[in-house]
C-alpha cells in the first residue's frame, strides 16, 4: 500500500532537514473556523432580488454555506455570491424544498479561479462595491418569488486569514 499525501501535508513532509521549514497559510492548517449567522424573513421577495447575507473579512477562505429553511422555497431558486464576482460562484442556483433539514451547500472552485469554497478571498468587495477589508455576500434569488411567509438561516462557515 502506497502513501500518498494532500497539497497541505506535502508542504510539511517535504521539508529537508536543515532547511527553513515551508508552513502553510493560517487559513489551509490551524487557522480558528469562525461562522457569520444570517436570518432572513421571507416576505414574497422578487425574483432577481440580492439579499445581504454575510460578512467575512479579506484573506478569509469560505469552508460552506449551511442552510435551514423553515418554508419550501417551491420553484424560486437561490444562488450565493459575493460583489467581487460573478452569481452562483459561490453556491450554484437551487431550489430548497427540504424543511428544517440543515443543508450544507457550497460549490468548489479551481485555485485559478479565485472564488469559491476553499479559496482564499483576496480581493474583497462590500454591498456598495467599495473595495476594502470585508466581502459581503448575497443570496441572488431567481426563476419566482420568494414565499410570503417563513425563515431562512443562512451559516457562513470560514477562517480567518488573521487568526
């Protein structure tokens, strides 16, 4: 039986002796995983709407999207990005007729792309497009309204670049 490693172990097992030690970003090893906690009343809103949903600082790398909804969203379908990118780069367009059922949801990227789960956020924009220190994310909603009635509680799971 082979031993293989994963990107991050290879950085820790490859280090020669009397070498300077290669360790890996806060973020991808020992970083503290932090959760922003979002609740969002549903109140038939449009299809198209983007709903502010979280805050993570800049050099922070999105683990998932936990999501728990009280109210089928029935054929409207909610897609999670941030205003540095394009929609559904963060979590792909789906309806969630699943009640009371935490969903872990979030859509992997390649490193090249800069943007998704697992990918460190190094250029952050906030809801009014100003580049600074935090991202914000929004749930983009599409295909229908939302329901009249009911909740939704979005987690956003990440590392703190500056931990």
């Amino acid at each position: 039986m082979a031993t293989t490693y994963g990107t991050q172990f290879t950085n820790i097992v490859n280090n020669a002796l009397g070498q300077l030690q290669t360790l890996n970003d806060i973020q991808l090893g020992g970083g503290k995983v932090r959760v922003y906690i979002e609740n969002i009343v549903y109140a038939s809103q449009a299809s198209g709407s983007l709903i502010c949903c979280a805050r993570v600082p800049l050099n922070a790398v999105i683990l998932a999207f936990v999501l728990i909804t009280d109210t089928s969203t029935g054929s409207a379908t909610l897609a999670i990005q941030d205003f540095a990118a394009s929609p559904n780069t963060y979590v792909a367009a789906s309806a969630y007729t699943s009640t009371n059922t935490p969903t872990i949801i979030g859509k992997p990227q390649a490193p090249a792309t800069g943007y998704g789960v697992g990918q460190e956020i190094t250029t952050a924009y906030d809801y009014n497009g100003t580049s600074g220190r935090n991202a914000d994310f929004a749930i983009l909603t599409a295909t229908a309204s939302l329901p009249a009635s009911g909740n939704l509680t979005l987690y956003t799971l990440y590392v703190d670049g500056a931990s």
